[in-house]
C-alpha cells in the first residue's frame, strides 16, 4: 500500500469521544472553492500535530502498526479490523491514527460556519479501510 497525499493545510477540526470521530479539516482558499475534509470513525487512538501541510495518510509499516496497536491497547481478536495509519512530517517523528476507518469528503459550502459539514453540497472523494488498497493516486475530482 502507498500512501494518499492531500496537498492543503488541515487541522484537527473536532474530535468527539462518544462517537469516536476526529475531523481533520482544510478550508477552500484562493483556487481551491471546495473545502475537504477527513472523518475517521471508530477512533481508538490518535496522535495528532496542531496543523499538517501536505496532510500525507500512510499506513503504518508492521513495527508501527505493532506499536499503535499496543498504545490504543485493541484486543488480538479485533485488530484486524482496524486501520492504522501514520502521518509523517518532514520535521519530527509522525502523529498516527488507529480508527476502522476514514473518509475523503469535499463540500462546496458557501457559509463558512457549515464548511464541516456533510450536506447537499458534498461529495465522496475517497473512503480507507483496512482491507482497502491505498493507491497513492490523486483521488478523483481532488483540487
């Protein structure tokens, strides 16, 4: 698998415990009039830096994988059902999210406030699971 590079700047835009969804967030700017946005579900672990440019979704090599696994503590019967990626960056060690999975999301919102949200306006660009193949592709219809 090779990783999915997302060429904007995303932050951690929300994280809710009790449904186990972080929200990575980039709002559309200059030649960029979608905002995207990645949703990871079934959230277990995370270790995330305040700001990512590229947003670089990798999974995680077999020692890493390993590691995060024992961090978010998943019992042997689940984990193969759970996705693990790590996020590198080229100036320090890289954050990592273990989740059952993550989607790809642009939005044409005209209201800023609503940037973040699935609406009319909203279209599929990509969803990771476990068993799914990362091509390291641009996805489809990305700017």
């Amino acid at each position: 698998m090779q990783p999915m590079t997302l060429h904007r700047r995303f932050r951690p835009w929300r994280y809710g415990i009790g449904h186990s969804q972080l929200l990575l967030h980039a709002r559309a700017h200059g030649s960029h009039n979608e905002h995207l946005n990645v949703l990871f579900e079934g959230v277990l672990a995370v270790k995330l830096r305040s700001a990512y440019h590229p947003l670089i979704l990798q999974p995680a090599d077999q020692h890493a994988r390993a590691s995060i696994v024992a961090f978010a503590q998943i019992p042997a019967r689940h984990q193969d059902r759970i996705l693990c990626l790590t996020l590198p960056t080229p100036d320090t060690e890289p954050g990592f999210i273990a989740c059952a999975r993550a989607t790809v999301l642009a939005t044409t919102a005209t209201d800023p406030a609503d940037a973040d949200i699935w609406n009319d306006y909203s279209r599929v660009l990509h969803v990771l699971k476990q068993s799914s193949n990362l091509t390291g592709q641009p996805c489809p219809g990305l700017p």
